[in-house]
C-alpha cells in the first residue's frame, strides 16, 4: 500500500513540475533574447566558417534588435573554442558555429573533454561545401574509375595533399582508400592553397579540392575534375559526377558542413526559436548569393534532423579513423 502511495505521489508530482515548465519554456522563449548574444567561432577570422558566422549573427542581430558578437577563439583545431562554448550558461546566449572537425576532433585529440553529442543540442544545420577530387592535367586518368584502377596498379601508393589531419581534404581520401581497397599516401599540409601549389606542379598525384577553390583551376585546364564527394552533384560544378556514381561506391560522402549548435540544457522553446529564425534568414536573398560566393550549397536542418546527422558523423569518423590506424595525439 505505502509503495503504491509512493507512485501515485511521484507521478502527481512530475504532472506538476511538467505543468508549470511549459509556461516557463513560453516565457522563456518569449523574452528571448533580452540582452547580447554571442557566437563563437572556434577558428581565425576571415575563414569561411567565420563568414557564415558573421552573416547569420548580423542577420539575427537586425532580426532581434540585440547585438550578436561573434568571437574567434582558435586553436588546436577548432576544440579550444568549443571547450569554452561546451562551458557557457545553457540560456541560449552563446552559440556555436560548427563545421567537420566538431565531430572528428574527439577521435584525434586525447586533449578533447568535450562530446559533440553529449554536450551539444543541434540549433540549425546551414548547408555543406563539397570537395573535388582533382588532378593534375597531365595525369594519364579522365574518370574517377580510371583513377582507382591506377591506384590498384601502382607499385607505389599515389598521393594527395590535405589541409592536414581530420580535415575534409584528409577524410575524403580516407574514406575513398578504405571503400575502393586502395592505397594512398597523405601528404599534410597547413592548409589548402600550400597543397594546391605543390598539385599544380605537379609533385602530387591528386587532391580532395574545396570546389570554390578548384572551379577556376579547372576552367583553366590545369586541373581535371574527376568527382565530388558529396552525396549530390555541387552547384559550382554541377557536370561533376559524385564519387558514389563515378566509382560505384555507394554510400560514399564526405562534405564540409556547418550548422549552429548550443549547450545541451539549453531550453527546448529558446532552440525552437532559434531555428525558426535562422531558418527564415537562409531565405533571403542576399544570405543565398553570399552562400554562393562561398561555393556552400544550402541544406536546412532543424533541430532533431541536425542532432541526428552530427551524431551519425561522429559514430561514422570515429570507426573510419580506427580502421585507418590514426592514433589520437
């Protein structure tokens, strides 16, 4: 009788508590924001993620009529600025700009403390950038088919440059060696546009391009496209097939994606405003052509479709970068 009671206690109580918290969340959502919000960007200024960043935050700035301030808090590799976000208050008042390395870093960097899963909620998913699997002109392969086939032939492995580990550039050749059974040989760099000079000259065998980046070196004919690595062709180089057509790799993809996150406690009435803001702002007309100069091709993910899509890279990254032997450092 007494544990019975007991039930029907605690269950009249969670009635309660659930109750009074929904007006609360209303409220809560209601007076957002009431005071400065800031975004943190965990690399230097000027990159694209920074971009994004700031071209949302003026947007929500205008929308809401609060300043929103973008911070860049770089270094080892994004996680440093996403420590000090994972730390903030879980009011809704600091975001987080987000992009690859949110989810690989952790199986990289024994330093990382943070979880993007466990300590993050999803605000909105913004759209990905693809890379394009390059070559030198004078390389003797038209099609990426062709190209695994001379990967398979080879004595040695063939080469490709990155922007260093855990980049796109480095999964993107990753994930091809490990679905295609080839060999390949990294060649880390400090960032694209070092890889891109020792590519055109030709010391390297190919390359997981940024499209923006390699779209006027293929109009010029130094380089040839041979795929995309997204899961659907780019609108910079819409005749480019996707790795998953042109080698039969189904269920390859690899992009650089970006979204906004926040604290995991963070109200779910404060998120769901967020989102519905940013939403609307990826509308406009100049957010689109902005996007366009920077090669992103737009993709909106809400809330639940983001979280799930962040928690699918990182369980992906995680067994991809095991299997390659990579021990975090």
């Amino acid at each position: 009788m007494k544990k019975t009671l007991l039930r029907q206690l605690a269950a009249a109580t969670a009635v309660c508590v659930a109750t009074l918290a929904a007006p609360l969340a209303r409220a809560q959502a209601d007076a957002y924001p009431n005071r400065p919000i800031h975004i943190i960007v965990p690399f230097t200024a000027g990159g694209i993620v920074d971009s994004i960043a700031r071209l949302i935050g003026d947007k929500l700035s205008a929308r809401y009529g609060q300043p929103v301030i973008v911070e860049n808090k770089a270094g080892a590799g994004g996680s440093i600025g996403t420590d000090v976000a994972s730390k903030a208050a879980p009011d809704g008042y600091t975001l987080l700009c987000v992009s690859p390395g949110h989810a690989v870093a952790p199986s990289l960097m024994k330093s990382v403390n943070w979880n993007p899963v466990r300590d993050f909620r999803a605000v909105e998913g913004l759209g990905v950038i693809s890379n394009v699997f390059v070559v030198p002109s004078e390389m003797p392969v038209k099609t990426m088919a062709e190209l695994v086939a001379l990967a398979k032939s080879s004595p040695t492995p063939l080469t490709y440059g990155t922007a260093g580990n855990g980049t796109s550039n480095h999964l993107s050749g990753e994930l091809l060696g490990q679905m295609a059974n080839i060999k390949l040989t990294q060649v880390p760099y400090k960032g694209q546009p070092d890889a891109l000079n020792d590519l055109l000259a030709g010391r390297l065998s190919m390359m997981p391009l940024t499209a923006a980046l390699a779209s006027g070196h293929i109009k010029s004919g130094k380089l040839r496209p041979l795929a995309v690595t997204t899961a659907r062709r780019s609108p910079v180089l819409p005749d480019v097939p996707t790795v998953a057509e042109a080698a039969n790799l189904p269920g390859y993809e690899v992009g650089t994606w970006f979204g906004l996150v926040t604290q995991a406690k963070v109200p779910d009435a404060v998120v769901r405003k967020l989102s519905a803001d940013i939403a609307e702002i990826m509308k406009m007309p100049d957010v689109k052509a902005k996007f366009d100069t920077l090669g992103l091709d737009p993709n909106p993910q809400d809330p639940a479709q983001f979280d799930a899509f962040i928690a699918a890279e990182f369980s992906k990254w995680s067994t991809v970068i095991k299997q390659a032997g990579i021990v975090p450092q």
